[in-house]
C-alpha cells in the first residue's frame, strides 16, 4: 500500500465529529450508538455515518455484549486498540530511546540505542530515522496502522515549528525534526520537551490520569518541569516553561551549565549527585562507594549502594531530596497543583529521596493543604518521556476531554 494512505487513514479519524466520538468510544466503550449520540448531542444518523467511516478504518470494532433485559441486545463499540500504533522516541543525552505501542499505550517493543559523543545534527536525525526503521521492522508491524511519531527531546523545543531549539546535553542547536522526520515517513511527526511530553503521557495512561493540574518534573541529567493546568499541558510565551532546574536555590551555590549559581539541578541532577558524593568521599567519609574507583559513582551506584544500607550514600540522596524538597514547594507556591509526579533517571532513587522531598515540604508550604499536595512517582520511571512521546500522538487522535 502506498505512504499517502497513512496520512489519509490519519485524517480520516481526524475530523472533528469522528475525533469527538473516537474519543467517547476510548473513554466510554463498550457503548451503543444511541448512547453516543446522546452524549455528544449529534442526531443517531450523523452518529451512524461517522461509526460507518471509523469501523471502515478499523480502528472501532462491534462488539455483543451478553446481557440485555429482553429485546434486541445492542451492538456495543469498543477501540480496536491492538490494530493501531504508535512510535515514540526519547531522545536523551546518550541515548536514543524507541517504543512501539499500541494506542491504550501498551509497549509492544521497546530499544535503547547510544548516542555518539559529538553527534552532528545530521547523524542525530539519522540515527532517529533508523531507530524507527528498525523498531518496525522488528515488530513487525503493518506501516499503515502507525499512526504516527511522537519525539520527547531534551532542552527548548519549538513546538509549533517542531524544531529542537537548543539540546544542551548534546550541544545542538536549531535541529528540524518534525520536517525531517515527515519527510521520511510521511506521517503525522510531534516534538515536545521531554518533561512537558512526560506529563502528557502521565495525564493520559499514567499515574497523572483525571488530574487537571498537575505538575511532573523529570530529573535526570537536568531538571525540568511539564505543567498540566485546568487539564491542559502549558507552554508558555518561547517555550521555556517548566525549566525549574534553572530556579536559583542558593545565590551562593555552585556554578550551573547555564552560567548563573546555584539553580536547583546543580545539587539534584544525577551529575550533581554523584560530584557531591565524590567530593566527599575524597575528604575520606567512610562509604561503601570509598572501596570501588571514586571517579565511576554515578547516582546509580549511590542508590545501590543506599539499597545495601551505606548510610553514606543514604545521607546523600536525602540530601538531594531536601534540595528537589526547596524547589518543589517554590513550584506549589506558584502553581498550586492537585499532584507532583517525580520521573527521570534519579527517581529511582524512590523514598531514599522522596521521603525528605515530603518533609521538605511539610516543613516549608505554607498552608495544610500545600503541605499535604500529593507526591508520586512517575507510573513509567525511566520510559515516562517516551511514553509522554506516545502521547503526544494520541492526544493529536483523540480529541481532549474537556475544554
Ligand atoms: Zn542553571
């Protein structure tokens, strides 16, 4: 079949009306062409035409349900969820992270690739078309039924150009995505900051699910933010919304990549974590980690470290957590949000961090319900951007809930 289909079979559920009632048949299915047209106030032949056309794609399927009180039993509809795909990339700062889902999310294949050091602009994009090659090809999927590709980028990103702006971690800048990408596989292509698509992938098949304001922060190698507000993903005036590892935590601290002092991801960001514990180490703390080689710790090997009872490693990761502690109540004086959800790399960290986040916050909110806002870890740990690059494709699909 031709590439122009993909596109076609895209619009096709596209259209406003079929948007709205893919979207009842996702949340609400099984449901009944009567209950559908009540729901969204179309007349039961408007409702029937639009069905038609979707279960002509096969994205909607028929579907008997067994009890019925006498009568004809009616003819229930349900997303055909295992038919249809989505590719999302995570691009990190040493790897390229690819999953193939279905459309309830559902990772069918998952593959990590490296990045290499000093890529070029040009190789990167290679490398992210052949990662979605390859990804296909091993699923084994029929091109037809993906229905396109969400990409979570690390740094500033242009969504509405679809351009990475600036990815710090990899020295790039001004990198055309969403061209390049549909260029190359004429299908519907996304991009988004990897924290802002986290919370969208939370908010949609995540730990963030009916929560209209919402805050996810990632923090990885960097600390950023995606901020869900009255149900919507916020973006800001240039897109830089939600760069809370640049939030000043101590005028006096040390020196962050972006050249002020003391912004929050100098003391929580992996990096930051592990600096800290190597320059303690060398003024001779006792640890676990003061038996292997200094210059190999990372925030991994100071959280199995922590597992394995190293009070050390233990006293460094609160330590980190009291830091995230300050910059997350900073955030709900601001935002006020209902929940936080904590993914990324150093989430892993689990309750060896979040549990002097939580006093933190205890300690420092202003009032009982701030202190008590709830905290959670990310439902998908490391995979919560590219599950987030999931998202951002089927929030394209499906029309949102409310608005
Ligand atoms: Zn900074």
């Amino acid at each position: 079949m031709s590439k122009k289909l993909l596109t076609g079979s895209f619009q096709l559920m596209k259209s406003l009306n079929r948007s709205v009632i893919l979207t009842i048949i996702r949340e609400k299915g099984p449901i009944s062409r009567a209950e559908i047209a009540k729901v969204t106030r179309l007349t039961p032949p408007t409702v029937s035409n639009l069905v038609k056309e979707l279960l002509q794609t096969g994205i909607v399927i028929e579907q008997s349900l067994g009890e019925s009180s006498g009568g004809r039993k009616p003819t229930m509809l349900t997303l055909n969820s295992s038919m249809f795909h989505v590719i999302g990339l995570d691009v990190g700062s040493h790897h390229l992270k690819a999953a193939l889902t279905n459309i309830n999310g559902k990772i069918i294949r998952k593959e990590i690739i490296p990045i290499p050091a000093g890529v070029t602009k040009e190789a990167l994009l290679t490398l992210m078309a052949d990662s979605i090659n390859h990804i296909k090809q091993e699923a084994g999927v029929i091109e037809e039924h993906i229905i396109g590709i969400g990409v979570a980028m690390h740094g500033i990103v242009d969504v509405d150009k679809g351009r990475s702006v600036f990815a710090p971690n990899l020295q790039l800048q001004d990198i055309p995505i969403k061209e390049y990408l549909e260029d190359h596989f004429q299908m519907l292509v996304k991009i988004e900051n990897d924290a802002r698509a986290m919370s969208l992938g939370e908010q949609w098949f995540g730990n963030g699910a009916g929560v209209d304001s919402l805050v996810c922060i990632n923090v990885g190698r960097g600390v950023g933010a995606g901020m869900i507000i009255n149900g919507k993903l916020f973006h800001g005036q240039n897109f830089i919304s939600g760069e809370i590892g640049h939030m000043v935590i101590d005028i006096n601290g040390p020196k962050c990549t972006c050249g002020n002092y003391g912004c929050l991801q100098t003391f929580t960001s992996g990096p930051a974590i592990a600096e800290k514990a190597i320059s303690e180490l060398k003024l001779g703390q006792q640890s676990l980690l003061a038996e292997g080689d200094l210059a190999k710790i990372s925030s991994e090997s100071i959280y199995e470290a922590a597992v394995a009872g190293d009070a050390f490693s233990r006293n460094i990761l609160a330590q980190a957590g009291r830091y995230l502690g300050i910059g997350v109540t900073n955030l709900i004086h601001i935002v006020n949000p209902k929940r936080i959800i904590i993914g990324g790399g150093v989430s892993a960290a689990g309750s060896f961090l979040l549990d002097s986040l939580k006093e933190t916050i205890k300690q420092r909110a202003l009032t009982t319900p701030a202190k008590e806002t709830e905290i959670v870890l990310s439902k998908f740990g490391e995979d919560a951007s590219v599950m987030g690059a999931v998202a951002l494709i089927l929030a394209e699909l499906f029309s949102t809930r409310s608005n």
